[in-house]
C-alpha cells in the first residue's frame, strides 16, 4: 500500500468534532427528554389525552413555523453563535418551567 501524504486527517482528530457532536447528542437528548417529561406533567395534571395532543401539537408547530427563517438565519450568521443562543434559551424555558410548576408538584404530595 502507498501512503498518500495528500490523504486527510483521521475525522476524529479535526479540533472541536467530538466536542461539537457530544454537545449535539446531550442537546438532543435533553429535549426528547424534556419533550416526554412536559406531556408526562400535562397528562398528570389534566388527565386529558386532548390536552396532552395540543402540547405535542404545541411542540411541533414552532418547528414548523421557524424552519425557513432559521435556515436564513444560519446562512447570514454565525452557526456557533446561533446554536449557543437557542440552547441558552431552550435551558431558560425548562428551567422557568421547573421553577414555576415546582410548587404545585410540592402542594400535591
């Protein structure tokens, strides 16, 4: 076998790859997490499979709706950045969820 000197680095030595798919892969876990933990809370709470419809629905919409402008956003800005600010809002959003639905969960027990 020739050793080719033009032939590229193994992927997993390129700077920030493990980092950047370890942070994709706990980022997309905590939201399937979180995903399946509010509707857990909403159907607790309401014992309502309607209830518990709309909240997926309620999940899913934003998705939907955010899909195009997002795809401009990451081709005029910095994807990092983008990234980073969406993940500090996603942990803003389930933390005031736990610390606004925290005391009910206390009162209940």
């Amino acid at each position: 076998m020739e050793n080719n000197p033009a032939a590229p680095p193994p992927l997993l030595s390129q700077p920030g790859l493990v980092a950047a798919l370890t942070s994709r892969t706990l980022g997309a876990f905590s939201s399937q997490v979180q995903a399946v933990a509010v509707g857990w809370q909403i159907y607790a709470l309401t014992h309502s499979a309607a209830a518990l419809g709309f909240v997926g629905l309620a999940q899913f919409l934003p998705m939907v709706a955010f899909i195009f402008p997002a795809g401009h956003a990451a081709d005029q800005h910095d994807r990092r950045r983008i990234v980073i600010t969406c993940q500090a809002i996603e942990a803003l959003a389930a933390a005031s969820w736990r610390w606004r639905l925290l005391p009910i969960f206390l009162h209940r027990a």
